[in-house]
C-alpha cells in the first residue's frame, strides 16, 4: 500500500493498495498526484509540495488487522 502525506498539512494525498509495486508504479502515483493537487496550484510551493511515501499508521490500524481475499476488497475498504 502506497500512502502519500503531505509533511506541512499532515493531509493525506494518496492510498492506493496494489499487489506489487514497481519503480515505475510509484514514480506514475506520484506524477499523477502532481499533476492533480500541485501543477494545478501554482500557490503551492516550499514544504507543502513534500509528501512522504509510507506511513506507519495505516499499516497498524488497517493491513495487521485484516485478512484481505482479493484486491477489490482492499481497494473498497481504503477508501
């Protein structure tokens, strides 16, 4: 699961489960979360255009507690 959080707002910018992540999957998420939140304002800028991949917390309260039975599921729950 990649979660995507603003550092400066602590908002989150993305969730997106996946079965396997490549280099090329993560850097697509990215650019599309670009393309979407921080090229659109152009505003934005400094510390609040840094997120920071991968959290702790969904892992704990989300992944650890629940037995997923296909990909569907995990992308209907996420959000």
């Amino acid at each position: 699961m990649l979660n995507l959080v603003d550092e400066h707002t602590r908002e989150c910018l993305l969730v997106r489960p996946e079965r396997r992540w490549s280099s090329a999957k993560v850097i697509e998420a990215l650019a599309d979360v670009a393309r979407r939140r921080f090229i659109s304002s152009p505003a934005v800028h400094g510390s609040t255009a840094i997120a920071r991949a991968s959290t702790r917390k969904p892992r704990d309260e989300f992944l650890n507690g629940e037995i997923f039975y296909s990909l569907k599921e995990v992308l209907v729950l996420a959000e």
